[in-house]
C-alpha cells in the first residue's frame, strides 16, 4: 500500500457571496471581529415553525408539501444505469427570502421584514396541533409526527445557513477548519457543476457531487469525484487524511464506485479535492458497508452487498470485512457468517470501538463482541427486542460519552426503526441500552417521547445526544417513507430512566431518507440532506423535494433559562479584555453566566499526556467544567461511523478570581493563573484511535463560543 503523507500547503481561492440571487448585507471585515449570539427561547410553546427574530431576522420558509405522498412502494434504490443529462436545475436559492447570515436588525428593511412574516404565516397551517400517544408493540406512536407538541417544547433555535451546493447524503468535517465535505450519488441533475462555487455563479458545465462547504459564512464549492460515491462510508486516518470507500453503479459520466477507494488529504489552501488512484481500491464490492477507526487507527470496513439492491440478500451479500490500509499477509478479507446469521435486514451494520478495542458489532437484531487481534467473536450478547435495527428499517446508535465519572465504561444506546419492510410501516419509539462488557449485559429499554425511523443520533457539548430527523411511516429507501419527523429529542444519559428525553423546537423542513445531522464546532448541529427520490425533484414538484437548505440547529444550552440574557445573546465586539465583564474598557452585559473561550491550547497532544488550556470567562467563576475530545464521524444513512465523546480528567484548575466592577482590577498574569485547567490526554488508544478530535469545553453547564481541533498521536 502506498504511504499516506500530508500534502504540502496550497494557494488558497478567494471565496465571496452565498449565491449570486442572495444579497449579502454583512461586512465581512466586521464579521471577522464579532460572534454570532442567539436570543434566550426557552418557552413552554413552540417557536414559529417558520419565522426565528434573534437580534437579526431569519427566514426559514419551508418545501415541507401540502400532502403526504402516496404509500407505493414501487421506488428503487437505485438504477441499472445513471444518464446524466447537461441541463441546470432550478435553484433553491429563489426559496430563501434572507440572506442566511445573521443580519442586524437595523440592517433590515420593513419591506423584508413584512415578507418574511408573510412566508411564515403562510406555512403555518402544515403545523396542526395534537398529538396521539398510543403506541404499538414496538413503541411505535399512531400519531403523525409532523405535529408539534404543545407545550412539550423546551427551546432550541434553528436558522437557515446556507445552500449545500449537493444533496448532502454523506458528510464529514475537514479538521482544523470548520468546513463540512458533502457528499452525493450521482444522478440524472444536481445543482452544483465542477469549478463552480458560490462566488463564481456556479460557473462549469459538469455536474459535481461533492461540495466543501464552510459553515461560518454559508458557502461552498464544488469538488470532482472520480467514481460513484453513492451509499458509501468513510472516516479519517490518523494524519487527518479524510477517506471514502465503496460506493455505487456507473453513470455517463463516473465510473463504478463500488470497490472505490477515495482520499481527500490535509493542506492549508482551499484547493484540496478529492483524489483516486484506480489501482488502489477495496478487496471486495461494497454497498451500505460501514467502516469504523481501530486502535491502531486503521479502518474496519465491513459488509454491504455486492450490488445495488432494495433489502440484502444471499446472492448479493458480502459476509466479511477488511482494513484500510489493508490486512498484512497474503489474506485481505476475513470471513464473518455472522453477517450470514442476520439476513436480510444487515445493511450499514452497527460498529463501535470499545475501550478493550474491540468491537461491539449490531445486524438486524443481534449482537457480538469481535476480537480485534483474533478477529473471532468473543461474546455474544443478547438481542435487542422489537423490530431490527439496520437498513433498510433503520435505526440509530452512538456509543455513549466515555469520562471519568462513568470509569469509561461503554455503553451503546440504539434507537428507533421500522416496524417492517413496508411504506405503511410504523416508526419504532423503543430505545435499548446496553453495557457490553459487564458481567452479564442486558438492554435496557424505553421509549422516546415520538416514534422515529432513520434518526440520526449526534453526540453534544455536554455528553447529551440529539436525536434528529427521519419519519415515522415507511421505511428507509427511495420514495418509501412519509410523516416527517421535525421535532429534536434531547437523551440525557445521567438522568435515570424515564427522564431522560426532552424535546425541542420543530424545524419546518423534512429531513427524510439521506439526511445528515452532527456537532460543529461552535457546538450548535448542523443538518443537511434529504434526497429520498428515486429521480430528482425540484421544489414545488413533489412532497419532499431533493434537499439543498442547510440548516444550524441551537440546542438549549446555547441559551440558558431563567437568566434574562442569553449566554450568546447579542453581537459583540471583541477587543482587549481588561477583567472578566469588560471589552476595551466597556462595560458589556453577559448575563451573570460563566461562558467563555478558549484562548490557549495545544494543536498536538499525545496518549496519557498532561496539557494546559487557558480558559477566559466573561462572568462568574465557572463551578464546574467539563472538558472532552469529540469526533463527529462520518455521517451517513443514520449512520456516524466512529463517532466519539471521550471527558478529560481534570488535574488542577486556577484559583478563583472574581470578576472586577471595573477594569484593571485583576492583572493579565492574574487572569491567565485563574484561567488555567490543566487536563490529562486520553490513556490509551481504546479509548480514542489517533485522530483529530474536537476539543470543547463546557462551563456551568454552556459550552464556550467554540471547540477547538486538537490531534492525537501516540
């Protein structure tokens, strides 16, 4: 295999506008100096589906149909053969009414005002009220799950950020920046075209299926893929080189991606792409395989089938896995008649590295514990009740945060589902919790407050899981699937059972089959996709059209409750800090709230190291911190392959300095010493493979304005 070595930094390319048909009303220059805060929306009603006023105007108008489609179940997941045709698709830009920055509200005209008010009254009515709390067997809700639930809603905020440039069905961050790669099927049209940007008009007469979009300013442009990532996987190696493997058919214009290997390397410009060497490539044919980072930080790629199919069969079933870079000795792929046992509902199986490293492994309704250094099954756990759990009546997992206060102790959470391979199928409200390696596991079941298929499951700031997305009737696959979804559920796991779920404000867009939802790093969630069409429909044309908006999601711990002034509450300059409640020697009101930033870090940090942070908070001593290394993943199909909490043991943290009632009352050193927390890198490579991790910070219970990328290397 050949080496994998960082390229050398590129010239970068200017980027400019959103989209050509948007006005850009902010000064970037400006920009570069301010953070972006959100208004305190705790309320016991849901917010306007439609409409979000924080110190600035948001239009967040909606393609959710004013009919659900019809239960058919004639879509096919895929076509024998893809024919690209060279026309441009209507852009979904003409649905934004707003720029998706966040604008001052003394920047707005009335004119744009009334008009977004217009469109948000206009959607109010697919937004009934009620709800039906029966529940089948399977805790799966009768009730249609586009309705929000009065008076259920504890807050959160969503704003519309961007335009994705392609329909996100897969999506994985690019370390040390805060863009976003996404990734597309090859189609009959998309939006995007190869060298086309959001500063450009898109200019290029290819289509593309990749885009890098970066999230702060709510801008993309396209990349050139060689081969058909469609129902791929992927993740990281450990120099932060970002890798998709496996993929789908030919088309006119890609060729077949099904044993594609693709990389995407680390450079310092904005002219990274993807690049495939056709020489390289997998051991095996792969369709809805996963792939998950090893100790070592090598790839597990495991299952799929060997075509593109509806429901996994004997014919077309890969029964085993390799690694990337590959196995060492003349075997490449092992065999797994575990993936025999659990046909046809295996597809996209779960994958968690464990502490022990190795693996907890999860396919239809059964699960194991495989050896990573015997690669035999070690233990057999018990099955998961109710209905199983992968594609095509997907449902969600995350292994749940590991920290010290639990000993880092593993536990898998699995949620939601399908009832049956059907499009009259009811979603699955059961959860099951399950501690692989204690002496005699069992799940742990209960129901969240709505019924789900194809939720996607993002672990927080604060080791809370956002459960997001999906429907309630149908099941995964093209045009399958119907009753959107649009409420977050919260999953508390410290709270003991039966009160751990809350449930936030409903979005106004259906996010259905190959949505995306996860963590950034100003630990607000990013939510993308929606492509659930055999063939592409553009808005207006169908009841869930293919899916360009993106959306930023707000979790409540952005705006704490009760304290009048959100933590994030208003733009503000930032200048020389003299003591905590002072910018350039002014006094600014934070709210009495301990949030803050990080201002000092390491970018490198190795296995059982010590290392310091220089928290700064703007207000009162914080009481308790919590500092922890989160992965996101790779992100697809309900999926977040190597997705990852791990806390940091605090070792010592700066003395207590109150906050001044007037600058230069504490001195910089003072500051710095009060500010410090020193932590400890995680003990082994079980607990987090080498890679790059978000390292976030949280205070008295609200994150600080932004994580920062750390890499972890023996």
């Amino acid at each position: 295999m050949k080496p994998f070595t960082a390229t050398s930094p590129q010239e970068g390319i200017d980027i400019g506008d959103y989209i050509p048909l948007i006005q850009n009303n902010t000064d970037n220059n400006d920009r570069s100096r301010t953070r972006r805060h959100r208004r305190n929306t705790h309320s016991s009603a849901p917010l306007s589906p439609v409409l979000s006023i924080s110190s600035s105007v948001h239009s967040r108008t909606s393609s959710v149909s004013r009919s659900l489609p019809t239960n058919s179940d004639t879509g096919s997941d895929h076509d024998s053969k893809i024919s690209p045709v060279n026309t441009t698709p209507t852009t979904p830009s003409s649905y934004y009414s707003a720029s998706p920055r966040y604008f001052s509200l003394t920047r707005c005209s009335l004119t744009a005002i009334l008009a977004t008010t217009l469109i948000a009254t206009a959607f109010l009515p697919y937004f009934p009220s009620g709800s039906d709390a029966a529940a089948n067997e399977f805790g799966a809700s009768s009730s249609s799950s586009t309705k929000p639930l009065p008076g259920a809603s504890s807050g959160g905020q969503w704003d519309l950020i961007g335009h994705s440039g392609v329909s996100a069905m897969h999506a994985i961050m690019r370390p040390f920046t805060d863009s976003v790669l996404f990734l597309e099927r090859v189609q009959s049209t998309t939006y995007a075209k190869i060298r086309g940007s959001s500063v450009n008009g898109n200019k290029g007469k290819d289509f593309a299926w990749s885009t890098e979009f970066e999230t702060k300013e709510g801008l993309w442009r396209s990349l050139d893929v060689k081969s058909n990532m469609f129902c791929s996987a992927g993740g990281y190696l450990p120099d932060g080189t970002i890798v998709s493997v496996a993929g789908g058919q030919p088309s006119d214009s890609k060729v077949e991606g099904y044993d594609g290997i693709r990389l995407y390397r680390p450079c310092n410009g904005t002219k990274c792409d993807w690049k495939q060497d056709f020489e390289v490539h997998l051991q095996e044919k792969r369709w809805y395989p996963t792939v998950e980072a090893l100790a070592s930080g090598d790839l597990f790629i495991i299952g799929g089938s060997n075509h593109a199919a509806s429901i996994n069969n004997d014919h077309i079933n890969v029964p085993n896995f390799e690694l990337f870079p590959p196995l060492p000795g003349p075997q490449k792929t092992i065999d797994f008649p575990f993936l025999v046992e659990t046909l046809p509902n295996n597809l996209y199986p779960i994958v968690h590295l464990l502490p022990d490293k190795n693996l907890f492994i999860l396919a239809s309704t059964k699960a194991i514990i495989l050896s990573t250094s015997t690669w035999k099954i070690v233990k057999r756990l018990p099955d998961i009740p109710g209905p199983p759990r992968n594609y095509p009546l997907t449902g969600g997992s995350v292994l749940l945060p590991l920290t010290p206060e639990n000993k880092f102790q593993p536990e898998i959470l699995v949620c939601g589902g399908a009832t049956e391979f059907s499009t009259q199928a009811k979603g699955v409200a059961s959860c099951g919790r399950i501690s692989p390696l204690s002496k005699t596991p069992t799940w742990e079941m209960e129901d969240m407050p709505m019924s789900r298929m194809m939720p996607d499951m993002a672990l927080l700031a604060d080791g809370t899981v956002a459960i997001m997305n999906g429907a309630d009737r149908g099941t995964a696959g093209f045009d399958r699937a119907s009753d959107p979804v649009l409420h977050p559920v919260q999953y508390l796991p410290q709270h003991p059972r039966g009160k751990r779920f809350r449930v936030w404000n409903p979005s106004v867009i259906a996010r259905m089959y190959h949505s995306v939802a996860f963590m950034l790093p100003d630990m607000s969630l990013l939510v993308a996709g929606s492509n659930p069409n055999g063939k592409p429909v553009e808005y207006g044309a169908g009841p869930f059209p293919t899916e360009y908006r993106v959306e930023r999601f707000s979790p409540p711990y952005l705006f704490p409750q009760g304290r009048g002034v959100s933590a994030r509450a208003e733009e503000v300059e930032i200048g020389t800090v003299s003591g905590n409640n002072h910018v350039d020697g002014q006094a600014v009101d934070r709210g009495g709230l301990a949030q803050g930033e990080i201002t000092a870090w390491p970018t490198t940090v190795k296995y059982g190291e010590t290392f310091d942070l220089g928290i700064e908070w703007f207000n009162t001593y914080p009481a308790n911190v919590q500092v922890a290394l989160v992965q996101p993943g790779f992100i697809t199909h309900s999926t977040h392959m190597s997705q990852r909490y791990v806390g940091l043991e605090i070792v010592k943290r700066g003395d207590k300095k109150m906050a001044p009632v007037a600058p230069g009352k504490v001195t910089v050193q003072e500051q710095k010493e009060a500010g410090l927390i020193r932590v400890k890198a995680p003990a082994t490579n079980g607990l987090a493979p080498p890679s790059h991790y978000m390292l976030v910070v949280v205070l008295d219970g609200v994150p600080v304005v932004e994580a920062k990328w750390v890499q972890l290397t023996a």
